[in-house]
C-alpha cells in the first residue's frame, strides 16, 4: 500500500528505544542548520542538509565528533515479502572515520533512496537501526553518539552514550 499524503510527506513509524535511551521528538529551531551533528537545528524535517549528506524520505545519521573511536550504524530493512520487487532500498554514503573526508568530524549516514525518488516509499515492516562500538580505539569511554532519524516530514534525535567495544544500542521503527 503507498503511504498517504505526498511523497516525503507523511511516515508514520512507532518507535522502540533501547532501555534507558529517550527520543527527543519535538525540535527546537535554533537557527541555520549545523553540519556533522546529526541534528535537523532548522527543524525542516531534513537532517544535517547542505553537508554532503543524501537524504531520503528515510534516513538515519550518527555523529560522534572528533572521538577516534569507530562506530558503526547498522540498518536492516524488513524481509521482502516472496514474489514482491521494491525498488527503494537503503544505501550508506559515509563511513567514518574510515573515509579521508571524515576530517575529525565523524559521521555515518544511511538512507532510504529510490530510482523514482517522487515515488520513493517507506519500507513496511520494521526497520532495525543498530549503533554498534567497533573498536573505541583509545577513545575515552564512554563515547557520545548523537542518533538522528529522517522520516517522512519529521525528524527525531536522542543521545546514546557506547560504554565499551561491542556496545550496542538499538532502535526498532515499525512502519
Ligand atoms: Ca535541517
Ligand atoms: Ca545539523
């Protein structure tokens, strides 16, 4: 079934935090939008845009600074039902702090994106978003991860704090 409204207009998701973890959904303008934070500060309902991110009608960023630890953000959509072609899918456009043009700013960002962008629709299932501490590299511990999610018209944030290597936070978003 196609999500109603316009395209990037209404998703509506319902959202499982991990234990201890609150979601902020209500956005507090606070002027032009920052780049490498993973916050929508514009409120727009766009996250980190004008960065060289790629949103989607679906996005999920992490930022963690300059910290030398290695996050990693995990998204998996929900199984394809058999015998179903769905044209969306996700797709990752930065992978820090691996990537030369991380520059102490590190940042993950996955988004949903379509050939048909004007048609591009939600996934229909849950989507499991996984923040996972690879390797905290001498980090002090434990390392601030800021998590950001794109979808539709609005954007949600919270704070997740990684307490040792292997340390994961995960968020489901049924849609
Ligand atoms: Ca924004
Ligand atoms: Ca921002």
């Amino acid at each position: 079934m196609p999500a109603e409204g316009p395209a990037g207009g209404e998703v509506t998701a319902l959202i499982e935090t991990p234990p201890g973890v609150a979601l902020v959904a209500a956005c507090v303008p606070s002027g032009a939008e920052l780049c490498f934070n993973a916050i929508d500060d514009n409120c727009n309902g766009v996250i980190d845009e004008g960065c060289g991110l790629t949103t989607g009608i679906v996005q999920f960023t992490i930022a963690w600074g300059d910290s030398k630890a290695d996050v990693n953000l995990d998204v998996r959509p929900p199984p394809r039902m058999p015998g179903t072609q769905d044209s969306s899918d996700f797709h990752r456009d930065k992978d820090c702090p691996r990537d030369p043009s991380c520059y102490g700013q590190n940042e993950e960002n996955v988004f949903l994106s379509s050939p048909d962008p004007v048609r591009a629709e939600p996934p229909h299932g849950r989507v499991t978003v996984t923040l996972d501490l690879g390797d905290p590299k001498d980090a002090p511990l434990p390392v601030h991860v800021r998590f950001g999610a794109r979808i539709g018209s609005k954007s949600y944030g919270a704070d997740v704090l990684l307490n040792k290597r292997g340390d994961k936070k995960v968020f489901i978003f049924t849609m």
